[in-house]
C-alpha cells in the first residue's frame, strides 16, 4: 500500500465565511420582516409600529458587526509588560 492519498473526484465547495453568512441571511430577513411589520401596522395593529422600526435596526446592527469584525486586528506586543503574579 502506499502513503499516498487518492485524489478526491468530487470538487471542493468553498463554504462562505460564517460572517458573511449572517449577512447573506440576515439582511434580507431583517427586510422582509419590516416589510411584513409594516403591513401589518397599516392594518390596525398597533404594536407592530415597535417592530417597524426594530427590524431595520437589526439589519443595520448585522451589518455593522459584520464590518467591524472584518476590520484587520491590531497585534499587541506583550513583551514588555511585566510579567503577572498571582497572590
């Protein structure tokens, strides 16, 4: 037998990044459901009034931590700091 691997005959499905994954679903969720909210204000319930304006804010706030998580990280040199002691 040898060391080797068959090669693989199926093609390898690049899977989205989980953050972009909850912009793919979560924007267009966020908007059918205040498209959805806003019907059902005009109906006569007024409590969807609240969610009129909850859904959009999700959406936004979906966006921005995808923005803000795709954002380089600073790297911190820890070397130095002195070191810690436990009491």
């Amino acid at each position: 037998m040898s060391s080797q691997e068959p090669p693989n005959p199926e093609p390898q499905v690049q899977e989205p990044e989980p953050k972009r994954r909850w912009v793919l679903w979560g924007l267009p969720l966020c908007g059918l459901m205040g498209v959805l909210e806003f019907n059902r204000a005009l109906g006569g319930n007024h409590l969807s009034w609240v969610y009129v304006i909850e859904w959009p804010f999700f959406g936004v706030f979906i966006y921005y931590m995808y923005w803000k998580l795709s954002q380089p990280q600073p790297t911190y040199d820890d070397s130095d700091d002195p070191p810690r002691e436990v009491e």
